[in-house]
C-alpha cells in the first residue's frame, strides 16, 4: 500500500525507522532463508502417530478482515447433560521450526510481530506465519488442541492438550460475524450457506458468554481500549476507523483467555517450569481508590478486583465516552503485563485484570515466541520427558518478551500518531467534538470522538481531564505525529 504520494511522507519508511529505533531488526538473516528454503521444499507432513485426526470437525476461525496469520481455530458441542465441550485448535509452529535453528533464533530475539497499521513485521517469514503455519481454510494442519469442558454456568470442566491434525473450514471476520450474531447485518456468504455453521458459531456464542459471566463474577476487569486503523482510497490514507468490540470478538477472546488457562493448569499439573503472563496486584491502588472517589464511588482499602469491576460497568453505562480513557488511566495504574519464569513449585502471581490464577500465552504461536516455548514444553513433557528449557533460559526469554513487547506498544502508539496526522491533515479547519485526555507539563491533549485522533490544545484556558468541548483543528503533522486544535 502506497502512504506517501499526497503527504510527502513514507509512511512505510517511518515505521522501520521506527522499529530500528526501538530495538528491532526488520530483516530477516540469510541463514533463517536457507532454512526457510529447505521447509517450503520439503515441508512434514502434519500428520505424525501422535496426532488425533480431528479435520472431520467443523472447525471455524474468526480474525480481523485483513488477517493472514491465523493462530487458532474453534469448535464446541453441547453435552446430553447441558454442559459444553470446547475444542481450540492452535497452530503447532514447532512442527515445522525447530529449537535454536535460525528462524527460531531470529524470533527469539524479536518475540513479537509488530502491526504498525500500514506494514506488518512478522516475527516469523510470512512465508511461514501466513503460509505453513497458518490455519488457512481448507489446508491440513498440525495443530496443537486445548480441549476443555465447560459447564452451562461457565466453569471450566476437565481438560487435556494434544496434538492433532486440522483443517479450517470456513476463515471469517469478527465485523461480518458479529453483525450476524447480534442481528445488526446478514450473515456472511459463508455462514448463510451452511445451517451447521450458524448452528456451530451461535453455540460458541453461547458458550463464550457463560465463560466471560463466570470471570466477571470472579471479579475481571471490563476494560475498553481505543483501537484505530486507517482507512484508505486507491492507496491514500483519508480517514481512521473506530474498532467496536462485538459478540465475534467477545467469543474469541473468551475462549482464548479460557484455553491459556488450560494451558497454564496443564503445565502446572506436569509440575514443570514455564512463562507465564501476570497482572500483578496494583502497588498504585490507592490512587485507582482516588479515581473511583472522583467519580463519586468507593472502592475499599485493600485491591479488589470485583470491586473495581463493578465500579467500571457502572461507569462504563453512566458515561460511555469518557470510558476508554478511565480504562486507559486504570490500566497504566495497575501496570503492564508481564512475562515471568514460574517454576515447578512457585505459587502462581496470577492476573489480576482477568481474575484468573492460574495464566499463560498459548494461542498465538506465528506471532509471540513465548506461546512457541509454551508449546514445546507442552510436547516435550507430554509423556514425562524433560523440559527443553533451562529456569535460566526462561528467565531471560520472559524477560526479553517483556521489554520487546514494551517497545512494540511504543512503536505502534508513535504509527497510529502519524496515521492520524495523515488522516486529518485534509481536514484543516475542520470542527470535532472532543474530550480532555491529558493535562501534563507538555501540554493539555484532547481527543476527538469521530474518528479517534489525539491532539495538543493550544489553547487550553483552564481545561481539565474529561471536560467536552468543541474544537478546530489546525495543523498536523504527519512527519512527526503532531496534531493540534484550539478551542472554539
């Protein structure tokens, strides 16, 4: 996609810089092409005597529009008795790229694939990650399976995780599905021409719904997070789009949350070390007790998950606008997730923005390289072998993971600045309402409700975090990802 010709910049320039900048390396070593060479040449065959051939189920997967790297596929049935049994199928990345060979190293060091909205850096080549470990439609694939009962209150039943071989029938959209599922829009092509998969995708509906009620009774966190994406026209930036939660990426999400957690349970069953991704419990709770106390509630002394829950959905419905930013200003309190060595016999850290105990990352193996580790510690001690990786060697890859993911959020954030000030600078003069974010030394920043675009006010008079007002905008600066407005 060409980003430069009305701007005068290179959008696609920029965001390597960018991650250069940031402690990535773009490119792939010519060693991990040789060996890329050698696997689209002679490529295994998925299926081993390991496997369970399951490509007999109606598997499904639901991404973005634009999503070629396909983690993980679904399917669930419901039990004479009422309860559910669950089946997530999640690309076995390890079949084909072997501990410490080239590719493997490479992403290793890079842990992460970077999505800067107008290129994608893939933590591992693309010939892979959207080719031969991808869950692409109609394709057979070696797949590692969380198979997990769930009971019609939402409890997580018994469970096991294997090896199977799959095949993905039917690759959708979360925007297509969940206009569908909440009966805002027709069903996609795909869904309307088979009674079986809408039956198949209303279930997992259902299912993932009990699972998310469940969580929340436990006291997790009903955050929102603003997400943006350019939308362009014969390859021009002219606006950002709004991304909307709905019921398709609800119940992927759910089901994902609920197959790391059979993940995290099956490892800790085995007695083994691994990573494992925490929240840890706010140091800053009594600043989130002050923020609650603005908003004319009360948490109490002690952090408490529950409590905050309840706080944010009655936020959440008494002031929808302003909610993405109490949910920005509640996450930073309670701080990042992390990457942390568990080992056999550590009592878990937990997560505290998702209730659950007991949490790792499984289900994104073509994209974050410490759901790769988690699958070959998964496959090496299936059958009471020894871990393949050392406390030591844990240690640091949850530590890098941390640290990448950090500078992959600030090399996005810096991308999204400038998409934005491509997008608005046609729009000079222009009036929007918008909402205070921010008022710090560097300046007071407003945020306009359609599209999404943040910006200094120049001339502030007084504003204050969550004042509305309107404003005009004049200038941006795509180059570095200024925008600024004055107030009318």
């Amino acid at each position: 996609m060409s980003t430069h010709s009305n701007t005068s910049v290179d959008l696609e320039a920029l965001a390597r810089q960018t991650m250069m900048d940031k402690g990535f390396e773009p490119d792939f070593p010519p060693s991990s092409r040789e060996q890329l060479q050698e696997i689209t040449e002679h490529p295994p065959s998925p299926m081993t005597s390991a496997a369970t051939d399951l490509r007999h189920l109606l598997w499904s997967s639901i991404d973005n529009d634009t999503s070629r790297d396909l983690d993980q596929i679904e399917w669930a049935e419901q039990k004479a008795d009422g309860s559910f049994r669950v089946l997530i199928g999640v690309a076995d990345v390890d079949a084909l790229v072997a501990k410490d060979t080239p590719i493997d190293e490479h992403a290793a060091e890079q842990t992460t694939t970077v999505y800067t909205g107008v290129r994608m850096f893939p933590m591992l080549p693309e010939e892979l990650s959207t080719g031969l470990t991808s869950l692409n439609e109609n394709a057979d694939r070696a797949a590692m399976v969380m198979d997990f009962g769930v009971t019609v209150e939402g409890h997580l039943g018994e469970f096991s995780v294997y090896p199977a071989v799959v095949r993905n029938k039917a690759q959708l959209a979360y925007n297509a599905v969940g206009a569908w599922l909440e009966g805002r829009g027709p069903a996609p092509a795909k869904v309307a021409a088979d009674p079986d998969l809408q039956k198949q995708l209303q279930l997992q509906s259902k299912i993932a719904q009990a699972l998310k009620a469940e969580r929340f009774r436990h006291g997790a966190l009903a955050l929102e997070s603003l997400e943006t994406s350019p939308v362009t026209h014969n390859g021009e930036i002219i606006s950002v789009e709004n991304h909307q939660r709905n019921l398709a990426t609800d119940l992927i999400e759910d089901f994902m949350i609920a197959a790391n957690e059979v993940v995290a349970r099956t490892l800790h069953d085995r007695k083994v070390s691994s990573i494992r991704r925490i929240v840890k419990t706010p140091e800053r709770w009594n600043r989130i007790v002050e923020l609650a106390a603005s908003k004319g509630a009360k948490l109490p002394a002690d952090p408490d998950s529950k409590a905050l829950n309840d706080f944010l959905s009655a936020q959440r419905a008494a002031d929808p606008d302003h909610f993405p930013d109490l949910s920005l200003a509640v996450v930073k309190l309670m701080g990042p997730g992390e990457y942390v060595l568990e080992r056999a016999n550590d009592t878990a850290q937990g997560h505290f923005g998702l209730a659950v105990q007991d949490y790792t990352h499984s289900t994104a193996p073509n994209r974050r390289f410490a759901d790769l580790v988690t699958h070959r510690i998964l496959k090496a001690t299936a059958s009471g072998g020894s871990n393949p990786y050392s406390d030591a060697d844990l240690d640091r890859i949850a530590q890098n993971c941390t640290e990448k993911e950090d500078a992959a959020r600030k090399v996005q954030r810096i991308m999204q600045k400038r998409i934005a000030a491509v997008a608005m600078q046609h729009r000079i003069g222009d009036k929007f309402d918008a909402i205070v974010t921010g008022v710090t030394p560097k300046g007071t920043f407003v945020r306009t409700l359609e599209p999404h675009a943040e910006g200094i006010l120049v001339n502030p008079h007084g504003a204050d975090v969550g004042d509305r007002m309107n404003v005009k905008l004049i200038s941006a600066d795509p180059q570095r990802g200024y925008i600024d407005f004055t107030r009318l």
